[in-house]
C-alpha cells in the first residue's frame, strides 16, 4: 500500500488492532534525509520502534534482477503490444529505482513499531 507516513496512519493501525501487536513496515523513503520515516513518526507518538533496518542494498540487488529479467522477457516473451509495454515500463521502473539510489535519493526501511506505546 502507498501512503504517506504520518500520525494518523499509525494512530489508526493502532486502533484498528485495538494497541495489542506490532506493525511489520517496508518503506520507500524518498529524499536525502537519511532517516526512517516510520521510526520518526512511531518516536514523535511515544511509540516504541523496536527494530529499524536499512535495507537498501536488498532493494537494488531486487531490481537489478526484475530489470534483467524484464529485459530478457522484452527480447523473447510477450508477443503482444500490451505485453511487451508492460516490460517495457518495468524496465524503466527499475532503472528510475536505481539512478534514485545511486544518487542518494532512495532509500528502503524494514521497521517493526511496538502498538502498545501511550495514546
């Protein structure tokens, strides 16, 4: 899911799940600042953020891979117009992921955020 992190989007996982559990997140963190966005938001809520992992490296080694497979597959697969652009944007997907990357600009957080902080 596609979101922007803030408090209500925590507050309201929170809510949902009643305050009992942890949050398991993945976040594509766009800019420069060099931070976890669910971390920051969990910290500034009194939540405990319990585990907070760059994993960038996994998310270019992911892309390198789709990018080569959907190369291949644009060469020998789909034989249909809808087929051959849907490869097509892939590639170009996954080469804007790593130009970001590789500038800095994109990174990926795995953060688990312990719900049953104060309200």
């Amino acid at each position: 899911m596609f979101v922007p992190v803030d408090p209500d989007l925590l507050l309201g996982i929170r809510d949902a799940l009643d305050g009992r559990g942890r949050l398991f997140a993945t976040v594509l963190a766009f800019g420069s600042a060099p931070r976890d966005p669910v971390k920051a938001v969990a910290t500034e809520l009194g939540l405990a953020a319990i585990g907070s992992d760059d994993v960038t490296d996994g998310l270019v080694r992911r892309s390198e891979h789709r990018r080569r497979v959907a190369c291949h597959l644009l060469r020998r697969g789909p034989r249909t117009v809808r087929g051959q652009l849907a490869m097509a944007l892939i590639v170009v997907e996954e080469s804007v992921v790593q130009r970001l990357v590789r500038a800095g600009r994109l990174r990926r957080w795995r953060t688990v955020v312990d719900l049953r902080g104060p309200d």
